[in-house]
C-alpha cells in the first residue's frame, strides 16, 4: 500500500493538471465553472480555474511528500509501482470528474457547445479515465515481463507533454489579433497611447481597458512588453496557452 498511495496522489494531480491546461487553456472546451449560473464574467471563470490549479499544487505536493516519506520502501520495490500506478490516478481524476463535475454537480461538461455533450462526456471518460486506470493496474498487478516499456512510456508521455506546450506557445496562424493584459496602475487614455505608438489597434476592450485584443499588422507583440504590458498573447513570455485567448 505504501508503494501505491504516494503514485495514484501524483497521478490524480497529473489528470487534473492535463484536464486544466488542454481543456480550460488550449482547447477552451469549457471552464471549471462554465455552466454555473451568474459566473458570466471571464476574468471570474480564469479565476476559478487559477484556483483549480492551485489545488492541483497542493496534491502534487502531498503526493512528493508521501513519495519521500515511504522512499525507502519504494527504493525497494522490485515492481516499480510507483511508476505503473501513475496512470491509476490519472485516470481516477478523470472518472471522478466526469461523474461529479459533469453529472451529479453539473458545473461544466466536456464540449459544452457540443450538440451531444454526454458524447464526449463518455468518450473522455473511457478514453482519459478508465483505459489508464487499466493500463496501469495491470502493470501494477499483472506478471512482469522482462520487456514492459515503463521508460518508454514515461518518455512519450514528457515528449508529447513539451510539444502540446511548445504549440500552445505559438499564436493562431494568419492572425494579425492579439491579447494582452496591461497593469491596472495606467489610465485608459495611456494605454490607448502607447498601443498607438507601436501600431496597434483596439479591436476589443473589458470595462477597465486592463484586457484588451489589439491588432497589430506589423506583429512584434513582444514590443508591448516595454509599454507596461503584464502579458502578451504569442511573444513568448511568459509562454504558454494564453496565446489562444479569444476575445
């Protein structure tokens, strides 16, 4: 049990991690609190889901912690479960997911424009949740053969892991639009002002004029970063899924 706990821990903070970053971020399929009435706003939606991972944090270091309480016993283990029990609780958060968030509380579902939303609750939860639960039961459990791809696993997973990150980095092709959040400390007027002096034009702003989509036609984003930008949508710092906002 031991060598199970600390595994099937930072396997749970893993799904809800991949849940959060592909499916909030990348895809923007849906937010946490997508479907709750009177949660319209979405700087509250990024903040509920900011909260999401900050949670997911906190598992992840229980399960580090767990992992170096039990060291020595895991050390021992000739079966590697810390490894092959992973994908257990990565598929545990998702079928946990799948049944509180989608069906018992109803916050949000998986494709919540889709047509047939159970469609992909179901597929998700098959695809993301009991075929890893599975996969790693038995290579927890099964008979261990000599040649049972642990590694090879672990390196497909960090490869596909640092190519979904390196895509979302990147804006939307053929698009001139991008995002960008600006210190609450400037005016509207100054914020208009120095837009203007790198050639960019607001498309779409919140009440605040903190968050607004520009279109630069010159592209440079990065340029913004020296007007008092807090981020830049595709300029590569910080990287990451907001690239993909939409306005």
């Amino acid at each position: 049990m031991k060598t199970y706990l600390p595994a099937v821990i930072l396997g749970f903070a893993l799904g809800g991690f991949f849940d959060g970053v592909l499916l909030h971020q990348i895809l923007q399929w849906h937010h946490l609190l997508s479907l709750v009435p009177g949660i319209d706003d979405m700087r509250m939606q990024i903040l509920w889901d900011g909260y999401f991972h900050l949670a997911m944090y906190v598992v992840a270091l229980v399960g580090l912690m767990a992992v170096w309480r039990h060291r020595a016993v895991i050390g021992q283990d000739p079966r590697r479960r810390l490894w092959a029990m992973l994908p257990v609780g990565f598929g545990l958060w998702h079928s946990i997911d799948a049944v509180l968030s989608h069906w018992v509380l109803g916050i949000h579902r998986i494709k919540v424009d889709s047509a047939v939303p159970l469609a992909w609750d179901l597929g998700w939860l098959i695809g993301f949740g009991i075929l890893p639960a599975a996969a790693g039961l038995y290579l927890a459990l099964g008979p261990r053969g000599p040649g049972r791809p642990l590694g090879g696993i672990v390196a497909l997973l960090s490869a596909l892991t640092i190519g979904i990150g390196t895509w979302a980095a990147q804006p939307p092709a053929n698009s001139t639009l991008t995002s960008v959040v600006f210190s609450k400390s400037l005016s509207e007027a100054q914020i208009r002002e120095r837009l203007a002096s790198v050639g960019a034009s607001v498309v779409w702003q919140d009440d605040a004029m903190s968050m607004a989509v520009v279109d630069m036609p010159d592209g440079g984003g990065w340029r913004l970063y020296g007007q008092g930008a807090l981020l830049v949508a595709g300029a590569g710092l910080p990287s990451g899924c907001f690239g993909w906002s939409r306005a």
